[in-house]
C-alpha cells in the first residue's frame, strides 16, 4: 500500500491525474488574475512515488489586498479597544474632543505651529520623529499636541493623551492592587499606542518612586520606537534639574533620543480668552459701552 507523505489540503476543489489537463486556471473576473494554482502531492517513497498535481484556490490580488486591508484594520481596532480602557485615565473628555485644527485661534505667533501640526499628522508615520514642546502656560502646546492627535483619529490611526499627573495617580492605584505587574500592565497598554502624548510634564510634584515611573514609561516607548509628544512648561535646563536620577538627566536623554524640541512662542490664549469674556461680561451688565 502506498503511503500519502503530504495531506492534501481541504481548499483542493477539484482532482485531477498527470494526464488530465491543468491549463484552465480560472481567473477573477475584477481584477483578472488567478483565483486558481498548481500544487504538487508526493504519494509514496523511492522509486514507486508519483507526483501528482492538483488544483487549488488561491486568493487572486483583488481579494489579497482587501483582506490586508481587513486585518491591518481589526489590529487598529483591537489597539483602540485596549486603549479606550484606560480613557478614565486619560485626558480625552470632551474638551479633548474639541481640539481640532479647524477651530485654531490664528495669531500671528502661532502660524508656525499650526503649519507644524497639520504637516506632521499629513506625513506620520511610526517612524516620525517625535516633540518635546515648550513653552509659557496658555500659548497652545497642550492644544496643538491635541489637535495632531484628533487628526490622526481621522485616519484610524490610535493616539493616547494623558497627563504626568494622572499617569502617577494611575501607577499609584494599580500598585496597591496589583504592584509592580500593574505598572508594567498599563505600560505595555499605553505603548500599544501609535502615538502618545504626555501633556504637561513637570506640573506634577514627584518623589523617587514617581521619577521612576515615569522613567520607565518614557523608556519603554523609546524601546518601542514609537512616537511620543510632550508638552512642558519648563525650560530645557529645568527639566534636566526636576527629573535627575541619581545626579544623572536619565528622563530627558531618553527624551532627547525621541523628541524635537519646538519652543511654541506667542500671547496666553487663557488670558486673551479671560479679557474677551470680561469685556463681553461688562457690556452684557451694561457697565460699559
């Protein structure tokens, strides 16, 4: 009895032998290439084995690429299902949700930084470089650092936005139930990411323990070679001195291996907002014309 080497595969439509023809390969009638291969199936050993072809489906380049399209989509959503978890966490309410480059504030200031993020979320990719931005408080880096990633939400395209705060507070609550796993759990989380933003970094009052953490959350994204953005109130040379780790600006060199500082120059959109309101106020009570 001859022995079957090869298991022929459950796709095979149609058998055939040696002497029956193979040269009606079927072809997709939308993109005209073969919906239909050859194979070859060893049965036996030695001298007494025989090679016989078979006829198969295949995917033709039509239905190839749409199912790529189809995977590479349920990957982005099972990112975004992962990251939407820890929306509690994160600064994306709905004045997040507002922040789009259609309702920028134009001043002649800030021209250079709207044309930065419109053409950054236009060409990004994993491999773009990624932002240190810094600058007064209320002159828009958390905004612009927002918009980019409103944008990108249009193309399907996962982005996060948390802020140093909340990132210590979150590593603080899963510590004290799940300790160090916990950390290293909404980590890993976090960097599923396509880009992540961490917004006012500097703000926050940190201890050891803090520094550390988010050490490694900056490391592991530089690991990751993924794009981060960080927005800062502080100088360059403050931010070196408020995260020293043992004597050593650990943070910012791994933050000066991923980001490009962009000093964002240019009036406090808070404190214009806040005179527009009062003079608004005063005219509505009547107290002024």
């Amino acid at each position: 009895m001859k022995k079957v080497d090869q298991v022929i595969p459950a796709v095979i439509t149609q058998n055939m032998t040696n002497q029956q023809s193979l040269s009606d390969i079927a072809l997709c009638e939308e993109c005209g290439t073969p919906i239909e291969t050859i194979i070859e199936v060893k049965i036996g050993d030695g001298k007494d084995a025989n090679i016989l072809k078979r006829k198969v489906r295949c995917n033709c380049k039509c239905k190839a690429i749409a199912y790529e399209q189809r995977k590479k989509l349920e990957q982005e959503e099972n990112v975004q299902n992962r990251i939407n978890k820890l929306r509690k966490y994160s600064m994306m309410d709905n004045s997040f949700n507002d922040c789009k480059f259609e309702n920028w504030k134009h001043t002649e200031q800030n021209k250079n930084a709207l044309k930065m993020g419109t053409e950054y979320t236009k060409t990004f990719t994993l491999k773009s470089e990624g932002l240190l931005i810094s600058g007064d408080v209320g002159v828009g880096k958390t905004y612009l650092s927002f918009c980019i990633a409103n944008e990108l939400y249009k193309k399907r395209i996962s982005a996060i936005a948390i802020s140093s705060i909340n990132f210590i507070n979150m590593i603080q609550d899963s510590f004290r139930s799940y300790g160090k796993d916990g950390e290293a759990e909404i980590i890993r989380d976090i960097n599923q990411a396509s880009l992540l933003i961490i917004d006012d970094l500097g703000a926050e009052y940190v201890k050891d323990w803090g520094k550390a953490a988010i050490y490694h959350l900056i490391d592991a994204r530089c690991r990751s070679k993924k794009p981060l953005i960080i927005t800062t109130n502080l100088s360059i040379e403050r931010l070196k001195e408020k995260f020293l780790v043992d004597g050593v600006p650990r943070i910012y060199d791994r933050i000066s291996e991923m980001c490009i500082p962009i000093d964002m120059k240019g009036v406090s959109w808070r404190g214009k907002d806040i005179k527009e309101r009062k003079v608004k106020f005063m005219k509505e009570m009547q107290l002024i014309d």
